[in-house]
C-alpha cells in the first residue's frame, strides 16, 4: 500500500514538473520562431549614397556622386546596355530577371531582391489588415529594358531593383506631363503621403526591408515606386 502510494506521489510530481516547463518550452520555441524572422528577414535602411536626391539636387546631377552609385549597381546587379557599365560588371543585369508573385500579382524582377519583396509581403500582410491599411494592388511594373529618364540618370527599373504600383492611383507628381495633371497633385496643401492612395502602412513595410520610397523624392515625389537600396549582401536568401 505504501508502495502504491510512494509510486502515485511520484508520478504527480513528474506532472508537475512537466507541466511547469510546457511553458517555457512553448515560449523558447517563440523566441526561436522570433529570432528565424528576424534572420531570414532582416530589417535595413536603404544606403544613402544610393538615394536618388545624393546625386540630384534641383533637378542638376553630380556626376561622381551619380558614377558611384550607378557603379555599386552594375557591380551588384549586373550591367545596362548602352551605358558603359560593362567595366564594372560582364554579367548583364537583365539576365538575373526572375517572375515572383506579390500580393497575388506577377512582377519580374532581380532574383538578389526577391526575398526583401517577400518579406515586404509578410510584413504587409501581418501588419497592414485595418480597413484603412488595406490595400489591393491592380497593377505592377518591375524590370525594364528601355530607360525613362532623360539627362544622364538610369532607371533603377533598367537594373530590376524598383517595383511600380498602380501608376493611375499613386502619381508621379514632379514627372513630366500629364503627370502634375493629376488629380491628387493639384492640391497644393497636401502632404505627398495625401497624394497618393497606397496606405502608409504598405509604404512602412516597403523601407523596413531597405526599400526608398520615391514619393519621399523632393522633385519627383513619384508615390508609384519604391527601389531597393539596401544592401543585397545582408538579404537572407
Ligand atoms: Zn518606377
């Protein structure tokens, strides 16, 4: 009897003690979960000497400021034809275009960016789900062959590291005509984040992952596009 006792007493406190550790257990494997985003993906600024208004200031380009941006670009993206880019990097840049889905659309773009994108997605999909945060993209415009810029600047789209976002909702109010038209950029009072109508949630989500929005861009104030200029290095494949 004694016997049967001393067995059921301890096989109580086993219980105990592993119903003392569940717990922990469950909230180590939180951590561990926490700690594996984090790695896979991890939170950057984009490189200010990337950023477009470094080298363009009231519309004029520094060119050795512009010359080093566009060669960190070429060596690590991949070159741009007709601009001499070879010298920095034989690989074309056009060549490393991958087709990923965002936000259930497809989008071509540099296969170096496709998980900070995936990541943007993550984030905008766990963070942005208030009714004012919620968002359905119509169209996307990622890689390009042919540059749209005039006066010496290239197009981060030409190395496949800018993505566009329906250009008829979110303007490029500092572009050439008929953009200014537009009716979100004839307020004068409104902020750029009131001229356009992506969330700023999903504009939060994009510059977590060393995203620059353009519409932050003091001539362009081009609210379609967002361009990686973090550093490709630090994505977690
Ligand atoms: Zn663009």
């Amino acid at each position: 009897m004694q016997r049967l006792f001393r067995a059921t007493s301890l096989l109580l406190l086993a219980c105990t003690v592993l119903l003392a550790l569940l717990p922990s257990v469950a909230s180590a494997e939180r951590v561990r979960t926490k700690k594996h985003a984090r790695k896979a993906c991890p939170v950057q600024s984009p490189q200010p000497f990337l950023i477009r208004s470094s080298f363009v200031k009231h519309g004029a380009l520094n060119a050795v400021a512009h010359d080093k941006a566009l060669r960190y670009r070429a060596e690590q993206y991949g070159n741009v034809e007709g601009f001499g880019l070879e010298r920095y990097n034989k690989e074309k840049a056009y060549s490393n275009a991958t087709t990923v889905r965002f936000m259930d659309l497809p989008l071509q773009i540099h296969k170096k960016i496709a998980p900070a994108l995936r990541c943007v997605e993550r984030a905008i999909r766990r963070s942005c789900t208030s009714a004012k945060d919620r968002y359905v993209p119509r169209a996307l415009g990622g890689f390009r062959t042919s540059n749209t810029y005039r006066g010496g600047e290239i197009s981060n789209h030409l190395f496949g590291i800018a993505i566009d976002i329906d250009p008829d909702r979110n303007p490029c109010c500092g572009c050439v005509s008929p953009w200014p038209n537009h009716p979100a950029c004839r307020s004068s009072s409104a902020t750029v984040f009131e001229r356009t109508a992506l969330p700023r949630c999903w504009i939060d989500a994009f510059e977590r992952y060393g995203f620059y929005w353009l519409g932050r861009d003091p001539d362009l104030r081009d609210t379609m596009h967002f361009e990686f200029l973090g550093d490709p290095q630090l994505i977690a494949p």
